[in-house]
C-alpha cells in the first residue's frame, strides 16, 4: 500500500494488521474487505492498485547490502 491506494482502504474502515489482541504492536499488512473479495472486478482493481504500490515501493527503496551483492 502507497498514497495511491491508501484512500482505499480508509474508506473502507480498515484498521492494520494486529497480530495480538495484548500487544499494541501493529503491521503495515491491512486485510481486503470481504465486499471486495466477493466481487471479481473489484477485486481485481484493488489487486492492480496494489501491485502498481508494491512497484513504487521498490524503486524508492535504497538498494541493502545483500541486494548489491546480486
């Protein structure tokens, strides 16, 4: 998720991925609503926008130690 798909999931009331109830640590992971997932177009809309995310999230990313490697 970047800022052309974050507006998405806001409007949709999606809290990040908090994998315990008792800590109050919280993942950058959010969970596609079920409207969404029971619709094939939409679906494949929110899975478009997020692979054009996931793009632009790796060309902004400064390349590790272990990436020059390769």
């Amino acid at each position: 998720m970047d800022d052309s798909n974050k507006l998405d999931y806001k409007r949709a009331v999606i809290k990040p991925f908090q994998p315990f109830d008792h800590k109050p640590m919280v993942m950058p992971y959010y969970e596609v609503p079920v409207d969404i997932l029971e619709n094939r177009e939409k679906l494949a809309e929110w899975a478009k926008k997020a692979l054009f995310a996931s793009r632009n999230k790796s060309k902004r990313q400064k390349p590790t130690k272990a990436m020059e490697i390769y």
